[in-house]
C-alpha cells in the first residue's frame, strides 16, 4: 500500500479503504468518536500521540506509513510551538519551509523512536 500524498486525511482514508472500513469502523477499533476520527482527518485536530498508538496497535502499518503519520504528529508539534514562539517574539519566517530544514536535518529519523516509544 503506496501512499504519495501525505496528508493526515488521504492516509487514513487510505488505511480505511484498504481495510474495507467505514469511518464508523475505525473510531470503533480507535475507541474515538466518529466526529473526533473526522476531525483528525480533516486537519481540524491535533494528532495526539495515543492516536498513534492506536493506529500502531490496530492496523498493520508499513514503516513508510508509519513514517508519514509521525511526520505529520511532529510537523503539528512543530508549526504549533513555533507559531506560539513567533507571536511571542511578534516576529514572523516561513513556518512551512523553516519545518522541512528542520525535519530534514534533525527530526528525519524521529519517526521510528516515537513508534517504538509508542509500542510500549
């Protein structure tokens, strides 16, 4: 299962037709509410980290998904902090292209740390 787009939305769109699921069915197997599961998806929400976990737990997971999803949960993480810096300093960059510098120097292989903390 090759996933190109890296929205939150389209993967768990994915993951859930790949699985033959309704979104009813995955907020089953989540134990979320169906409007919650749909606010992730549609970017309204934050992923949280037992979310992952969750995923992890539920679903078979391929290590480029799985990359996909934490890069979503950090780039979140990332863009909120960095947002509540920028209004604290009243200065402003490009959040979006300082996130990928970022992720490419130092939060690339941050992935797999944060699915094997959330294993535990």
């Amino acid at each position: 299962m090759e996933i190109k787009d890296n929205s939150i939305k389209t993967i768990l769109k994915i993951i859930r037709v790949y699985n033959s699921e309704r979104l009813k069915d995955m907020a089953s197997k989540l134990k979320i509410s169906i409007p919650y599961l749909s606010s992730i998806e549609n970017g309204k929400r934050n992923i949280p980290k037992w979310f992952l976990e969750r995923m992890n737990k539920n679903y078979i997971l391929e290590d480029e998904t799985k990359e996909k999803l934490a890069r979503e949960f950090i780039k979140e993480a990332y863009i909120k902090n960095t947002r509540e810096l920028q209004k604290t300093l009243g200065i402003s960059w490009d959040i979006e292209a300082s996130f990928q510098e970022a992720f490419e120097k130092s939060f690339k292989n941050d992935w797999r740390s944060l699915f094997k903390e959330v294993k535990e």
